[in-house]
C-alpha cells in the first residue's frame, strides 16, 4: 500500500503542453538530473481542446501527478492536496504551444539572441486554484519562431555561457537547427520536413505510390532510405521527390520501399540545404531515438560529421530546461 508523504520545499512540475501532448513531471528543483519523482502523460494537446477548457484539464492532470507521487492530503481531494504542496513551495513551469494564441496564456515571444535570462525576463506569472504558473515565452527572429524547443536546447545544452558554439538539430514536424552561442539561442531555422512528409502520404499524386502511413525504416528498408538520401544531395530534394512516383512504375519499387526513399529524399534534403554553406564545426542531434539515428545516418552519408545526443538526455530536455530556468530563477531572487 502506497503511503502518503508530505511535498518538501523545492518540488515543482515541469509541462511540456504541445499541439497533440501533454505531460506533466514532478522534480526535485534542488537536484539537476535526478528522475522524475512522477509523471503522467496524455493526449490532450492543445489542438483538441476549446477555449476555457486548459485549467479543468490541467487541474485533473495534476491531481493525477501529486497521487502518483503519493502526497499527503490526496485522499482528502484534489483542492486540498493542491493546497497543501502549494503551501510547501510547489509551483508550475509551462513550455510548449500552451503559451501561444491557441493555448491558456499567451507570452509574447522573447527576440533571439536569447537564454534563461531572457526567458525568465519574459515569463507570465498567473495562479489557478492557488496554485502558482509561470509561462514562458518562445523564441523569434525577425520571420521564425520557437516555441518549447527553446527549453529543450537549455535542458540539453545547460545555463553555462562556457558551452562551446555548436548547432543542435532537434528532428521532427518542424526540425529546428538551433545556433548556440555563449549560452544562448543566437540564430534558428525551422524546416517542416516532418510535416511535409505527412503531406505527401496523404494528399499528393505521390500517395498513390506509398502505404498510408511511413513506413517504419529498417533492415532491407534502410537501403532505399539511403538510396533517397543519395538522390537528394545529387539533384536536390525537389527533382528527387518525383523518383517517388518514377521508381515504382519503371523498376517495381514497392510502396514499403518508396516510402523508405521519400524519407531519405526529404531528410537527406533538410540537410543537404543546411549545410551547403558548410557544416557546422560541432553539430549535435537529438529527437526520438529511431528519429535520431536516421538524421545520423543521412549525414554521415552526405559527409557530415554530427554526434548524437544520448536518447535519455533528450527525452529529459524539456524537464531539465524548465528546472536549470527555474533554479535560476529562485537563484536570482525568483519565486
């Protein structure tokens, strides 16, 4: 039988609120690194949900959480064990499209160069059921935008100036390929790869030639990938997507294969454009662990060297992002 426990000062919970997830962790602020103490997830991003629906949503999530950390008070009901690690020094820090247009409060973005600092500068402060929330904002240039990657490259890269210059590439809908320098997002490029890819399965003369979902790449697949990736740094990812359509009628590629090779087309031709001014001198790439290897292998195809960020390290990223901000914001007389 779980038994109940009172919140010691310096618990939080970290949220990462996207478009299609939610997740909430509870962390010990005081140690950098240290698991989870619980966490719970769900799919009630913000794309699903109407306006006025975010704080009922956030409240049953977070009843969740403090009953899976076992907190003294929960038998009592959710309000009052809120109160009571409330009362004990816990708050909330929020990532992620939850502050953006569609989501619970917006925060404006915060222009790069930008880190902790800066983001701390811009965060909204607002209570719900007396339980204390920070939003923090994204990130912008003068025509992109960040939002929740900001504090993935933090988690990542940590708070220290002293990090050398390098490019973190974080794979996905949206790839971001992300300038640090001097402990801050100097610079950043979006590239919706992930998005498009989606597109193409679906809504394209292409799909006619593909399964309805990607295929997952692996054993025989990870040649026609490669084969994409060659096809896309010899002519370029736009007369390469074609071969998508071409290879199945003349040479029989099945649709499996296809949609391997359109993988390799457009991740060989996200990278292919972003290096053809040169690679950078340190290149790192997190994401998704099956993601991650992927981007490894095209680069290492197209003669870029990169290393990989270790797969707990990036699924932490956002956790350890929010907790060095809030760390430093305590640190500097924060609340």
């Amino acid at each position: 039988m779980k038994r109940d426990r009172a919140a010691p000062r310096g618990e939080f919970v970290a949220v990462d609120w996207g478009t299609t997830h939610l997740r909430l962790r509870l962390l010990d602020g005081s140690r950098p690194h240290s698991p989870p103490l619980a966490e719970i997830a769900s799919a009630e991003g913000i794309g699903e949900l109407r306006s006025g629906e975010h704080e009922a949503i956030f409240l049953r999530n977070l009843d969740g959480l403090l009953e899976a950390a076992g907190h003294a008070g929960q038998k009592r009901g959710g309000g009052e064990a809120r109160g009571d690690w409330t009362r004990a020094g816990g708050e909330v820090y929020f990532a992620g499209m939850i502050t953006s247009t569609l989501g619970w409060f917006e925060t404006p973005y915060v222009r790069a160069p930008a880190g902790p600092r800066e983001l701390l500068a811009g965060r909204r402060e607002e209570s719900a059921c007396g339980v204390r929330l920070h939003f923090l904002p994204g990130v912008r240039t003068g025509e992109d935008v960040l939002r929740g990657e900001e504090v993935e490259a933090i988690g990542i890269l940590g708070v220290s100036a002293e990090h050398e210059p390098c490019t973190l590439v974080l794979p996905g809908t949206h790839s971001k390929w992300i300038l640090w320098e001097d402990g801050k997002i100097e610079d950043f490029t979006t590239v919706p790869t992930g998005d498009l890819h989606a597109a193409l399965h679906r809504a394209t003369l292409l799909a006619r030639t593909l399964p309805e979902e990607p295929a997952a790449i692996d054993g025989a697949l990870e040649e026609q990938f490669l084969r994409g990736v060659d096809a896309a740094g010899r002519v370029g990812p736009l007369s390469a997507l074609f071969k998508v359509r071409a290879l199945p009628v003349l040479t029989g590629l099945a649709k499996e294969e296809a949609s391997a090779f359109l993988s390799g087309v457009l991740i060989g031709g996200e990278i292919a454009e972003r290096t053809r001014s040169g690679a950078p001198k340190s290149l790192l790439v997190a994401g998704a662990p099956r993601l991650r290897e992927l981007y490894l292998t095209a680069l290492a195809r197209l003669g870029v060297v990169a290393e990989g960020v270790p797969a707990e390290r990036a699924e932490m990223a956002s956790a350890e992002g929010l907790r060095a901000i809030r760390g430093m914001a305590r640190g500097s007389g924060g609340s």
